[in-house]
C-alpha cells in the first residue's frame, strides 16, 4: 500500500509494486511520480521504481549468456 498527497493536496491510497526483489520497509517515506490527472497510477522514483532495475539485469545477465555461449564455441 502506498499512501501520498498530490501537489493540489489530496490524499491518495493504493496499491502499487512497492515489494519487488528487494521490499521496502512499511512506514518509509519515498519519492513518488504520479500522473497528475489519474494519480492512482504512481511509481516510486528510485532506481528500481523507474525500470532501470530490471533493464540493467536483463542486460548483464544477456551478456554474460552471450559471453558464456561464445566461449564454449571456441569463438572467444
């Protein structure tokens, strides 16, 4: 559950992926990004909030498969 208020000062309730691979802690305060005019769809702005996350490890992760696969061809 995420709780913030907007700029216009209402005070918004729901529910968004806050738990991922690393949770965070109930209670914290983090900065969030909300589309002003439906600010039920909201993201906490962090690393992992903004996909980054998930790009970065399916990147490294291809790469080393791409590393490992090449090398077993002997084209490494």
């Amino acid at each position: 559950m995420l709780e913030f208020r907007t700029a216009d000062g209402r005070e918004i309730r729901t529910r968004t992926d806050v738990g991922g691979w690393f949770p965070r802690r109930e209670g914290r305060e983090v900065p969030v990004l909300y589309d002003p005019e439906d600010p039920e769809q909201v993201r906490i702005d962090d690393f992992r909030g903004r996909g980054n996350f998930d790009d970065l490890f399916f990147a490294v992760g291809g790469a080393a498969f791409a590393v490992i696969g090449l090398s077993a061809l002997g084209w490494l």
